[in-house]
C-alpha cells in the first residue's frame, strides 16, 4: 500500500499519525476484501482549511472532521470486481488501486475525543476507518447504509484493538 502523507498547520496530534493511518487503513481494506495493493492521499490539516474545501467541494458552509474524495465509483460498496475491466483505476507505474483522498481535519480530532470520552487515537483511527469505507463505495445517507457502515467501523476498530475508553 502506499499512503501519501502530508501535513499542515501548527496543531499536532500526539500520535504517530502517518503509520497509524497507514496501519488502520490496511486493516480496513483487508476486513471489505480488497483484492489489490492500494493508493491513498492523506492530508492532515486545520478547521480552516477544511472549511474552505467543504464550502468549495460539498457547498457546505461549515468545518467538518473528515472529507473524503474517492477515485472510482463503486457499482456496490466494497464490491471490486468491475475493477478488472478499468484501467483507469490503477496507477499506470506502480498497479495499485487508486482509492482518492482523505482530508481530516486535526482541530476536529481533538475537540471530537474530548467530546465523545475517548482517545485522540481513536477519534483519529475512527475517521480514517469511516472515510476508508467512503473511498471503497460505502455511504451512511439511507439508515440502513448507516447501520452498516457503524457495525463495519467498529469491527475494524475492534480488531486493530482500539476501542472507546
């Protein structure tokens, strides 16, 4: 897998946060199936930032905790076979799956873990987890794409053993 990392802003979140992604995001892959060696764009930024991208991107006039860009739309979440017939998914040097981008913000990962009991890992793990499943063709508009996303997002967590405190 390769995870394109970038950075910015003053705020730093006390994690490793470029191998965690890296290693929340092979397990999320490896739990829908994936069949291939993937690509993903990661950057951590500020509620600033991600205002803007959501105002341009979404028309949503507010700061969010994560947004996600995918590459290819799924015909089915987490189903890749329709893959094997594109070409225009896969890196042309490399063959990996190209999947998009996630973009989080950090201001978000800290105020959401005070919030919500738990961990800055976890929030942090939590978001990548959710937007992984975005980026493999998963939503949560309809209830029940909630209720499978929410029950995905905590058996991978659960695996990598990171839980709420």
């Amino acid at each position: 897998m390769t995870l394109n990392f970038e950075e910015e802003g003053d705020v730093q979140l006390p994690l490793a946060c470029e191998s965690l992604a890296g290693r929340v995001m092979l397990e999320a892959l490896d739990y829908i199936g994936c069949p291939y060696e993937a690509e993903v764009n990661l950057l951590l930024t500020t509620d600033e930032e991600i205002w803007q991208m959501n105002r341009e991107f979404r028309s949503t006039d507010r700061a969010t905790d994560v947004l996600s860009f995918p590459m290819t739309d799924f015909e089915a979440p987490g189903e890749f076979g329709f893959l094997e017939e594109r070409n225009d998914c896969f890196h042309p040097e490399s063959g990996e799956l190209l999947l998009g981008d996630i973009v989080i913000s950090k201001d978000r990962v800290l105020s959401q873990a005070a919030e919500y009991g738990h961990s800055v890992l976890r929030e942090f793990a939590f978001l990548i987890t959710h937007s992984v499943l975005h980026l493999t063709g998963y939503d949560h508009m309809e209830e029940d794409e909630r209720l499978v996303m929410e029950r995905m997002q905590k058996e991978i967590l659960e695996k990598l053993e990171i839980l709420r405190e």
